[in-house]
C-alpha cells in the first residue's frame, strides 16, 4: 500500500470541478483507491462518493492507493492535486 496526505487548498472544498479533477486522474490507475476524511471513505473513482463526504477548504485527507500500481497512482495522484492548486 502506497499513502499520502495533504490538506485541501482549494476555496470550495473538494467538490465538483477538484473532485472531477481527482476522479479522472485515480480513474487511471489499476488500483483500489481510497480517500480517508476524518470518520468517511470514498472510492477516488466516483465523484459522487467524493462530493457525498464533504471534504471542506482546510480539510485534511489521506488517500491509500493498493494494487499492482500503487506507487505510480500515489504519485501521479499527488502531482495532480497540487499542479492544479487542490492539495498543499
């Protein structure tokens, strides 16, 4: 299992235009991808898992990445949300 966490940077949360964001780039990846805020999971592959949990501005998330290409999707999924200003 690969991990990473981060707090979300972005003004409105982590809701539609950063969740299609996070969704088509997990959406990559062979692996089970799943993103942790406080007591909630989503699978990183369905936005609407990911807007259902309500990640706010602030936020802290840890997203778990488990298969054949764990490492790669951790990484490309954190280069990702930080290029486009979601995770700092």
């Amino acid at each position: 299992m690969k991990a990473f966490s981060g707090t979300i940077i972005e003004n409105v949360g982590l809701h539609a235009r950063p969740a299609a964001v996070a969704v088509e780039e997990a959406s990559k990846y062979q692996s089970d991808i799943t993103l942790y805020y406080q007591d909630r999971t989503a699978n990183m592959k369905s936005i609407i898992q990911i807007m259902k949990i309500g990640v706010p501005a602030g936020g802290h998330i840890e997203v778990r990445c488990q298969g054949e290409d764990e490492a790669q999707a951790a990484e490309g999924i954190l280069q990702t949300l930080q290029a486009k200003h979601i995770v700092g």
